[in-house]
C-alpha cells in the first residue's frame, strides 16, 4: 500500500473513524483502526462490535492496499503533523509515513483478525444536516445515563412515511420531537431506540452536511442496525434491546394554567437564582396572571429571589424544578417566548415555543419536585 493524502483531510477522516474505538477491547485488533486504499480513494473505519465508523476521503493511490494500525496512536500523530502532504507507505509488517520532514513508523496488527464490518441497511429517509443536528439536540438531552436501565440510553426514532418522531426520558424529564423528511421508502413505517450518545456525535458531526441519509434494518433481540450517512462519512450503530415506556400517555391533552415568557429573561434569571441552590435543591416558581417570581434557598441559607413579567391564563400555580433540567429544556426551545402550561402543582409542566407554525413540534415535559409543607 502507498497513497498521498493532505493533512488536514487526514486528521479530519483519523477523528471521525476514531469515534468508534472501544476504551478497552475485548480482542487486541479493535485497538487498530483499518485504513484501505484503492480507486484513489483512501478508507478509514473503526469498530467496537457495536458501533462502526467509517469515512471515505480523496487520495492519490499509488499502490492499493489494507493496514491495521493503533488507531488512538495514529489519531494523536495525525493531529500533530506539519501542514503538508502525508505520505503512508508499508513495509513488510510496518506501515511509515512520511509528512515533510517529519516521519513515524508504526506496527501492524493483524489485518485478517479483524472483524468483518457491518454492511450499511438500506436507506429508509433523508434530510438537510443542520435539521438532523438541530432536531437529535432538542431530544437527546432527556435521554438516561443510568446503565441499570439501558432502555432509557437510547433515543426512540419512530417513522411513520415522511413524518418523524424523536423521544427521550430520564423519568425526570421527557422530550418529543417530530420533523419532516423525505422517505426513500413511501409507506415505510418502523421504530428503534437508537443509543443516545452516538446518535447525539454523530448528528453534531453531520451538521454541515447537504444530506444526511438514514438507513434501518430491524432486528430481533439487540440485532437490528441503524446507519447515517453524510459527506462520505458513515457510522452504524446497533440498536438497543428494551421496551421504551409509552411516553404520549404521559403528554398531557389538556392544561389549567398556560403561562407565556421571554426565554432568554427566564435562563438569566434561573442561572441567577440557582447560584445559591446547594446540588439537587430546587429553584421554586410562582406564576400568577402577570408575573413569575423565582426563590432559592431557605432557612439559615443563602437565599435568592427574582421577578419577571410574564402572562398567564388559569389558576395560580406554586412549582419547584430541578434548575439544570429546567435549563436544558428552556435551551431547547428555538423560540424567544416559552409557553409553559400546566395541569397542578404536582403534575409535570410541558415548555414548548410560544407561537409559530410548528410550535407544537417540540415538547419537552418536566418532573416536578414535591415541595415540603
């Protein structure tokens, strides 16, 4: 194998494909990341029998070839080289490459060891990358961290034709979001709980993409797969084994009390209040026809306490919020009022923006913390 590449396309294609390397592998050669070259196209993928990433970059190909060499080490040389060309070159049981004046020789594992890559499933929709970003952002931010329950670490993704629908929950918070896209498959209806944190990079690292298209092959038990694809990069991920609650029922129908305020006024006030909130205590809200008013501590502690303007429509509602969770799902929210609606004291609130055509196409609902008497 011998192939030219620029630098930065290089750095660029070792980050993306390094995404998938396991922290500790289970067989020495998930270490490596598999670099192929052919057709003047140079080929990275990493693996970790659960995840695959893989990105396909321009390059001049003197000699065609596959190598598997450490990929943490290759990704740490890779974003140190000079501003020039990078020249890779094997050699026997070696692989050399040469960038200016620079140069490093690295083993190679034991290519045929590797693990055979899954195949892409085929193609079930598409859209514009920022919309891909903007929409696994407003969603993944509710998803578990608790291992102990890995049905709660993915995102659902339900497909019903060309509209679709994203849910998270953590049981303190649920967020639902549904877009548009363009089906590749008219009719095509399905659903997967997708693990939120590598649908999350990955969306993020699409988001200058044209199109991102998304692939689905069902699968029983923890079998089934879901791809992404944009730009020549790709990553497959296997879905997660799990019945995910049924989260509509948990949406409220109706409210008593809807309460409409400017957002950014609400993030810099709960930023300012909770200052004095010692870690898990609430940040308490109190919404009457004109204004909301925060408070923050109590007793012998330090205390805050801050009004803002706001309209409401109901009765008066008393309501405590975790404040990092009350924060996420007010950054969420691309709108710069906030309807906040209610149906008690006890009761989970939902934020979404206040007005606009697809207003409704974000909602995230917030767990409220009892108040002591």
């Amino acid at each position: 194998m011998k192939l030219r590449v620029e630098r930065d396309v290089l750095a660029d294609a070792v980050a993306w494909a390094a995404r998938a390397l396991p922290n500790r592998p289970s067989i020495p050669t998930l270490s490596g990341l598999l670099i192929e070259a052919g057709s003047n196209e140079l080929t990275l993928s990493g693996f970790d029998l659960e995840n695959a990433a893989h990105v396909h970059v321009d390059a001049a190909v003197d000699e065609p070839g596959r190598a598997l060499v450490s990929g943490r080490l290759l990704a740490d040389i890779s974003r140190s080289l000079p501003n020039q060309p990078v020249v890779f070159a094997t050699e026997g049981s070696r692989v050399e490459l040469q960038c200016g004046r620079s140069s490093f020789v690295l083993p190679t594992l034991p290519v045929d060891e590797y693990p055979t890559l899954p195949e892409m499933p085929n193609p079930v929709g598409s859209l514009a990358g920022s919309s891909f970003a903007a929409a696994v952002a407003q969603v993944a931010i509710a998803a578990g961290r608790d291992d102990t329950l890995p049905m709660l670490l993915g995102v659902r993704v339900e497909i019903n034709d060309s509209r679709v629908t994203l849910a998270a929950t953590d049981r303190y918070r649920l967020a639902v979001r549904d877009f548009e896209w363009r089906p590749d498959q008219p009719g095509f209806e399905g659903a997967a709980l997708v693990p939120a944190k590598v649908l999350a990079d990955t969306a993020k690292l699409l988001a200058g993409a044209d199109t991102v298209s998304v692939a689905y092959a069902p699968g029983s038990a923890g079998e089934g797969l879901m791809g992404f694809e944009g730009d020549g990069r790709r990553t497959t991920t296997r879905l997660l084994d799990g019945e995910f609650p049924k989260y509509r029922q948990l949406l409220p129908e109706q409210s008593t009390t809807v309460s409409t305020v400017q957002k950014a006024a609400l993030v810099e006030a709960v930023k300012r209040v909770s200052l004095v909130a010692e870690r898990n205590t609430p940040v308490r809200l109190t919404f009457t026809a004109d204004e909301v008013a925060l408070q923050a501590g109590s007793g012998d502690e330090a205390q805050a306490t801050e009004a803002l303007e706001c309209t409401t429509d109901g009765d008066v509602i008393e309501i405590a919020f975790n404040p990092n969770y009350l924060l996420d799902g007010l950054g969420a929210i691309d709108s710069p009022e906030v309807k906040v609606s209610f149906t008690g004291s006890t009761r989970p609130a939902v934020l979404t923006a206040a007005g606009g055509v697809n207003a409704d196409d974000y909602k995230y609902l917030l767990m409220p913390v009892r108040l002591s008497s």
